[in-house]
C-alpha cells in the first residue's frame, strides 16, 4: 500500500470570494487549492505570512502618507510639476 502523499484540509470562505479567487487563480494557470498549498509552503519558508498584514489597509496608507512632511502646494501646475519630478 503506497502512503498518501497529500492530505486534505477543509475551510470555510465566503462563496463569493471562493469563486473570485478560483477565477483569479485559473486565469494564472492555477487553481485554488495549488494556490493555498504556494501560500502555506511561502509562509513556512518565511517563518510567518508572506505578506505584512494589517488591520485596515487603508489607515496603514494613510499613517504612513501623514510620516512624510507636508509640502505646499500653489496650483495644479505645482502638483503637475511634482508628478513630472518623481
């Protein structure tokens, strides 16, 4: 008798999101759970996620945009001028 080489593993995911991420993953040449299996052997290699997770994404942007100094801006060409400068 040859042993399993894999095991299964259940979890719950709201369908909608089941089914975008099924979408995703197949339009990558993938499918779901390939797609959980290349997160769980990242995070191993990693020692944790293999993202920065945050509690609002949104807040975390808009701590780190009030961390830089605030500049002054006259006009719309100023702010032109400063995306053209980056």
């Amino acid at each position: 008798m040859v042993a399993a080489t894999k095991t299964r593993m259940q979890i719950r995911i709201d369908p909608k999101l089941k089914e975008e991420g099924e979408r995703l993953f197949r339009s990558m040449g993938t499918d779901l759970s390939s797609a959980v299996s290349m997160f769980v052997a990242q995070a191993v290699h990693e020692g944790g996620f293999p993202f920065r997770p945050v509690a609002d994404p949104l807040a975390a942007a808009v701590k780190a945009a009030e961390s830089e100094p605030a500049e002054y801006v006259g006009s719309t060409q100023d702010v032109k001028d400063m995306i053209d400068a980056l």
